[in-house]
C-alpha cells in the first residue's frame, strides 16, 4: 500500500493515494501517460512462492526486469531466478543515505564499490546460488553509487517516544519497519536518478537486441 512516507520517492504516492495499491495507482498512472500501454498490475511481494507467476506470466518468460528491492532476501533470489531462467535483470543497488547523483555509476555487480548491499547480496549469491567467486563477473549489471551513506539522525517528532510505523498497511509479514535494525533516509533526487539509471539500461540493451 502507499504509505505516507514514500512521499518524496515514488511516483504514486500523492494526496488522495495513501492507503491504495502501489501497484493499482502506478498501473493508472502509466495508462495515462500512454494510453495504448497494456499495463498489468500484480499485487505481490516477490518471493519464492510468488516468483513464477511474477516472472513467467502466462508461461512466458519477460523480456526484462529491474530488480529494485531493497529485501536481501528477496533480490538474491529474483536476481538467481533470472539467471536461472536467462531474463536479462538489472539490479538497483543501496540509494539511501546518498545526497549526491553525480557519483551513481553502472557496473558489473560483481565489481560494484563502497556500497554496503551490494557487497552482501555478493557474498549470498556466492554462497547459496553458485555464483562465480574471485574476479569473474556476475554478467548482471548495477546501478549504484559511490557515495559513502551518511548514518542515520534521531528523529525529532515523535517527542521521545521512539520509532512508530505510520504505514497504513502495518505489519505485512514480509518487510515491517519495526523489524529492521536502521533506517536510512533517502532524498528523492538520488532515488530518482538510480530509476532513470535503471531504465537507460533497459532500452539500451532491448534496442540492441532488436
């Protein structure tokens, strides 16, 4: 569901839509910006359980995908399922805690630098998918920055009285806020720029292909 702190980030979070479906909004947003689009909204968190019928819809394989989940869990077995299947992935790295655009790069994410998620989903892809260990790329490209994250600041307006999820969908038993260690800030701009990063990658590499 949109939540009121995905405000200065995602495209669908805007007065009137808190509470909505991420992907029912997003999915009447893109009709409207092309209306010939068939859109097709599909309302899971990726998983196991879930991963084909994201994936191969219909029983057919998609021409693309862009991985940009930020559950450790989670984006090391999507980006594994798509070698496995051979659909070409590209794979947004950390963006938070970042204040500066100029420094996201695009490499191999086996050869990604300073970034702290990348290094781990690395270190899990190495170890439970057979990925290539040493020097030898993954042959996935990243988008990520270069940008030292800054830490963390106490917030200030819950008065004292400690973290509180606002939510709306609360505890959804696949990525609540109360269960993550730190929470780092993101600035609109940056996120904005890993996307934009992302789907240059995408159209690069399906007109290549054509």
């Amino acid at each position: 569901l949109v939540c009121i702190t995905n405000s200065n980030r995602q495209l669908q979070a805007m007065k009137g839509t808190i509470g909505k479906s991420k992907a029912e909004v997003l999915a009447e947003r893109l009709s409207m910006v092309n209306p010939k689009a068939q859109v097709n909204a599909v309302q899971f968190f990726y998983n196991d359980r879930t991963s084909e019928r994201i994936l191969k819809p219909e029983g057919q394989p998609l021409d693309f995908v862009v991985d940009a989940i930020d559950n450790v869990t989670a984006k090391c077995h999507l980006l594994a399922t798509c070698r496995e299947l051979g659909i070409p992935v590209v794979c947004s790295t950390g963006a938070s805690g970042r204040f500066d655009p100029t420094c996201i790069e695009v490499g191999d994410l086996a050869k990604t630098k300073v970034d702290p998620l990348a290094r781990d989903v690395r270190k899990i892809l190495r170890t439970q998918y057979n990925f290539p260990t040493g020097k030898r790329k993954f042959q996935i490209p990243a988008v990520f920055s270069t940008e030292e994250p800054a830490q963390p600041q106490e917030l200030t307006y819950d008065n004292g009285e400690g973290f509180r999820c606002v939510c709306p969908g609360g505890s959804n038993g696949m990525h609540s806020c109360e269960k993550r260690a730190v929470i780092y800030g993101t600035a609109g701009f940056v996120t904005g720029t890993f996307g934009m990063v992302c789907a240059s990658v995408v159209v690069k590499s399906l007109v290549s292909a054509e």
